[in-house]
C-alpha cells in the first residue's frame, strides 16, 4: 500500500530559513507505487505526489525535522543546497546538487539526442543556482530554473548517472581463478602432467562460430560474458586457416592492427619478428604488449598445426595472482601498484617503450583494472632512484613465485578448428617449448573497441 500526498504549490526563494509552511501535505492514500520526493531545501513547492509509507515516514521525520513546529508541524528542515530523491525503486535515496542538475539537463537545447553530445557553455551556467520549482511526476523529476528553462530527468537516468547510483548498480562478475575453482570441465587438464591431449569443452566458455554468425543465438554476447567472468574462452567450428579465423573474430570485433599485423602467424622457425615468440623456446607466462601506452585488450589465439612435440599452451589468472599476492606481500603490492617500471620493445624500425605500474586500478571504484607482467619484455630499470631498486627486486621476486606456483597455471593443448580469447589485461599466458611444424595464428583486440562491443551488448563492465 502507498500514499497519495498533495503539498502546496507554494515557497520561492528567499523565504526564511529553517523551514516553510507546508500545507494538506498527507490527503490520502493510494494503492500506487511510484516515486517519491523529499524536499530537503524547503525553497520551492511540490504538486501532487504518490509516496511508499516508508517514503512518508522519512518526509513526516524531515517536515517535523529536529525543530518541529508546535502549531501545524509542517515545517521543512533546511539541509543545503540540495535535493534528496526517493524513488520507490531504489534502494537508497540520492542527493543532488542543483549544478549537477542544472549541467545534466537533457532538453534539446542543451543536449543533442541524435549525436548524444552536450551542445552548452558550462561557464553559462551560474554555479550557485538554484530552481524556482521541482515537480515530481510518474515518469520525471522536473525542475525550473530561474531563467525560465525546464529541465526533466528519467528516474532510470539519473540512477545510472550518479557516483551513488553507481555504487549498487550491477557488475559483471569477474571471478579468479586457480586451477582448483576453474570451471569443473577445465580441471582435467589442469595439470601439466596430467594433460590430456585436446581439451574438454565446458559449455560455459565455449561458443561456436555458428552461434556467432546468428544474431538471434546472442553468441558474440556469452562469448564476452565468458571472457568478463573467467578472462577466457574459445570458439568451436573454425576452420583451421588464417582468413576463417578473421572472419570468426570479425564477428566480435574489429581486429587491431600493430606491427605485427593485423592477422598475424608464428611458425617457431623464421623469426618473422625478433621476438621469442617467433621461435620454439618455452616462454613463462606474461601479458603481451606491456611496451604499448594501452596494452591490446585481447589475445587471440588458433593453433592451425600442433607442434609434434610440446607447445602447450598456459594460462594464469593475473587478477588471483593480485589477491594472492596482495594477501601474502601488502607492502609488495602497495610498491607495484604505485612504482612504475620501463617495458620496451625493439627491432628493425621500431622502439616501443611504456613507463606503467604492474598493478592498474580503476581510479574510481579502486578496483584491479590491468595486470602487467612480462620479464623479458623489461627495459633497463632507470624509473627508480637506486635506493629504491633493492625493493623493487624483493617484492618483483616475490610477485613472480606466486605467478610459478603450480596451482595458478592451467596448462591446455590447442588444437585446430579451436579459437581461444584471452583478456590480456588480466590472465597471462605462456607455452611450453616445442618440436615440429607448430603454427598459431591469431590477433589482437583493441580494450576501448572490446569494452564498446560489450557495453552495446549490455554486458556491464567494471
Ligand atoms: C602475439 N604475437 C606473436 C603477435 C606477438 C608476440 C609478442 C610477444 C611480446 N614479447 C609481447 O609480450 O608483447
Ligand atoms: O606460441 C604461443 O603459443 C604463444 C606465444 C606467446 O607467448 C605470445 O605470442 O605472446
């Protein structure tokens, strides 16, 4: 049950402070859930409005406030120069200032729909202003400035738009991993020794091309949902060359170009690129392009020809290996999440160099945003005053005996028609060395094209 309240129209600016006299505020009761609105300034008046009981107790406790008044107890209690909101949706009510408001007016003359961009001169806009009145209706807060202007705002808006708002709103889970909690399928070929050859596919982080190329089958939009949760996932059904593997990837993102190309291929045997990758040696786990300002966002690889002999691939879960190490090592994870480290990259024609912490947060949320860690790819270390080199060895050291910890490695054998997806910015992958034709292909993603896709898609990121 809610109730229906009509407060008067009544209260300009410049009426006394401490509060306004509010009148027939409660009328009657409605079975109507809608939203309510609590009048926190007490400057300008309120036309009818439905309030959740819940909603009217908070308004009874604000109206009658820490000085109620003896006679009708109908006085507002003046707490600043905002506007608390109630709706009967949220979880929690939401403050806002009358800038805020006035800046994310969403009216036609102040924001382009067709181009969704803002189209006014911030510096116009007064920072001390304040509405001459607020209307809540059942589908918009309103709000007139003094100018004349009306504003109004979708309570679904202003829920996504604000910090508040933003702080219950639904994420997409990431879940690290080790080997012992990776989806039950995945733990048969966990162990290095215990591999068995062609890997099981585990329904959650497998999507095949098919339901890629059909649209109604949403594949592109679990294939990301995979790769948001477990940082991996693969696409079954591809034709096991160069161009099929394209036109998969195509399918969820544009392809990055670097130097190494757009496609790109290793056979372990030419040195296409003066790189170790491009030989048949063992490479510990590491994320790729530590040496770009943005590193690529995802890995793709697709074996086309398993080597004769080893060339196994392995993952590790850089965002378990943070918690691990952040647990085990505080003062470690503090220095690597603050100190940043040179990375480079050098052949013919190229020096590629990118000065960045191991450990990157979201500076908002403070969460772990991207993990970077590839020792052969390190510059000379010239980022820190000697003094500081001896601790940067110690925590660097420790850091990578979790990373070799057996059970944080999940050691897998790709095979053709299988494409695996990784998020270079969280796992970290190696191979074991090999013998025979082996030959990869694969590709980059870039982060801000990937996280559009996704966001398109509705999968709420980070
Ligand atoms: C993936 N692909 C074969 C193109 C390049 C490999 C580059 C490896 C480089 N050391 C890095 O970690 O970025
Ligand atoms: O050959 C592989 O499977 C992986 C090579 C590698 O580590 C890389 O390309 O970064």
């Amino acid at each position: 049950m809610t109730l229906k309240c009509e407060w008067t129209q009544y209260l300009g600016p410049g009426s006394s402070p401490g509060g306004h006299q509010l009148t027939d505020w409660l009328t009657g009761v409605q079975p109507l859930d809608m939203c309510a609105l609590r009048l926190i300034n007490g400057s300008f008046g309120l036309g009818t409005r439905f309030l959740a009981p819940s909603s009217v107790r908070l308004v009874r406790k604000t109206l009658y406030g820490s000085q109620p008044s003896a006679d009708t107890g109908t006085n507002v209690t003046s707490c600043g120069q905002q506007l608390e909101v109630h709706h009967s949706r949220w979880p929690h009510c939401l403050h806002f200032t009358y800038t805020w408001l006035r800046d994310h007016c969403r009216c036609p003359q102040c924001y382009d729909h067709k181009t969704y961009q803002r189209k006014y001169e911030i510096s116009n806009i007064p920072l001390g202003i304040r509405p001459v009145a607020v209307k809540a209706t059942e589908k918009e807060l309103k709000v007139k400035w003094p100018d004349g202007h009306e504003s109004g705002y979708e309570y679904k808006f202003l829920w996504q738009n604000t910090f508040e708002g933003q702080q219950t709103s639904y994420r997409m889970p990431q879940l690290p991993w080790t080997t012992a909690t990776l989806p039950e399928a995945h733990q048969t070929t966990a162990s290095f020794k215990n591999l068995t050859y062609g890997f099981i596919l585990d329904k959650y982080c497998t999507v095949p091309l098919g339901d890629l190329c059909d649209p109604e089958k949403g594949g592109v939009k679990r294939l990301i949902y995979a790769i948001v949760k477990h940082g991996f996932a693969f696409i079954s059904e591809v034709p096991a060359d160069i161009e099929s593997t394209r036109t998969a990837i195509e399918k969820v993102c544009n392809i990055k170009n670097t130097f190494f190309g757009d496609m790109w291929s290793m056979k372990g045997t030419n040195y296409e690129h003066f790189d170790s990758a491009y030989s048949t040696a063992y490479i510990g786990a590491h994320t790729d392009s530590t040496y770009f300002t943005q590193a690529c966002r995802i890995q793709v690889f697709h074996c086309l020809q398993p080597a004769t002999e080893g060339g196994e691939n392995l993952l590790v879960d850089g965002f378990s290996i943070a918690k691990q190490f952040r647990d085990k090592h505080p003062k470690g994870y503090a220095f690597l999440s603050s100190e940043a480290i040179p990375s480079e990259y050098i052949e013919d024609g190229q020096h590629q160099v990118s000065l960045d912490t191991i450990f990157k947060h979201n500076p908002v949320t403070r969460n772990i945003k991207q993990f970077r860690y590839n020792i052969y790819d390190r510059a000379p270390l010239s980022s820190l005053p000697m003094e500081k080199t001896q601790d940067f060895y110690t925590h660097f050291s420790n850091l990578s005996k979790i990373i070799n910890n057996p059970k944080n490695e999940y050691w897998l054998k790709l095979n053709p028609g299988t494409v695996l997806l990784t998020d270079n910015w969280r796992l970290m992958h190696g191979r074991a060395n090999f013998t025979g034709a082996r030959f990869m292909c694969g590709c980059y993603l870039d982060n801000d094209d990937f996280c559009s896709k996704a966001r398109v898609l509705e999968v709420q990121l980070e």
